[in-house]
C-alpha cells in the first residue's frame, strides 16, 4: 500500500506537504494547474466528491439500491470529464439521461415531502447536484479554462439534477400543488 504521506517531507522537525499552503495541484479540462483551494474548479470537485460518497454510502451501503449506483457513476464520470476535458466520460451520463427521458412518468411535479428513506436521500442528492452546478457556473468567470468545456458540464450537471429529480417523482413522495399545503401538512395542519 503507498504511503499517503510519500509526497511530504520532514523539515526541521515539522511535517511539510503539498497543499499545506492553500494550494493544489490538480489536472482541469487536461491542463496541470496550481490554484488556490478555494477556487470554483477545486469546489467544484469536492462537491462532486460529496455527491458521489453519499450515493454510494447512504444509498449503496446503507439502502442498497441501484438508483444509487447510476448516480454515483455518473458523478465519477462528470468528476473525471472536469479532469481531463475528454467528452468520452460523459457517454455513461448521457446514456443514463437518454434511457430516463424515454421512461413515461406519473403527471407530479410541484412541492413534495419524501415518504421514505431512499426518496428522502435522492432528494439530497437532487440538492448536492444542484450545488455542484452553481459552483460549476462560477468557472464562466475564469478565463483560463475552455468555454465550451465548462458549459458542456453545466448541461450535464442540470440534466444529472433532472435525472434524479425524475426518480424522485417516480418514487415514494407525497405531492402537492402548492408550498402552502407542503407547509401545511409538515406543521401539522389540516388544509381546508
């Protein structure tokens, strides 16, 4: 197993290792570059890291189903698209997206509440995916990266919130037609 310390070094008695100072090294979109940990690009891995874990925690290990495992893949495959630029990681994406436009879905759409566990994690993820968009649509102020690169992840990103928002919709979920009867029932009070 290698060490996870190899790249650090011993100086003067302390511990040195690369990123101690707030930068990292990565690859995006191909190209090596050092950017300050707080930079979109950097973010923006890390909440596709997150999505990506929780799939595979809570809805993997924890629930045990294959919605979770699409999701999960299809986060490593957007995750390894902002690395390398390669538009072939996104193919398992845009299959998954494919197959899910083409299912007929119930008339829902609206406010919910989750009536379960699996629905209530996919309703997480709907929003870490969400999260990981905004932050990618930071990266259109960075002049560094290419453009049509940085759009092509935001659809992607937008499409992976809609593909799981569809899921939710054909699970188990309570719908209502307004917020105010969402808010309603969650306080407990009967809507006229």
């Amino acid at each position: 197993m290698t060490n996870v310390f190899v790249d650090c070094l011993r100086i003067d008695g302390s511990i040195k290792c690369p990123g101690d100072g707030g930068f990292s090294e990565v690859i995006v979109f191909g190209k090596h570059v050092r950017l300050r940990k707080d930079h979109p690009a950097i973010e923006l891995m890390g909440r596709l890291d997150e999505l990506e874990a929780l799939a595979e925690w809570g809805g993997l290990q924890e629930i045990g189903s294959d919605k979770f495992r699409a999701i999960a893949a299809m986060t490593a495959a957007l995750n390894t698209y902002l690395a390398t630029g390669d538009s072939e990681w996104l193919k398992p994406v845009r299959d998954m997206i494919n197959k899910a436009c083409e299912l007929d879905s119930r008339e829902l759409g609206g406010w919910f509440i989750p009536s379960d566990k699996t629905t209530a994690l996919l309703n997480l993820l709907r929003v870490k995916a969400r999260e990981a968009e905004r932050t990618a649509v930071k990266l259109l102020d960075d002049d560094y990266f290419p453009i049509n690169n940085v759009n092509e992840l935001i659809g992607m990103l937008n499409q992976l919130n809609k593909y799981i928002a569809h899921l939710i919709f054909l699970s188990n979920v309570h719908v209502f037609k307004s917020v105010n009867d969402k808010i309603r029932t969650l306080l407990g009070i009967n809507t006229p």
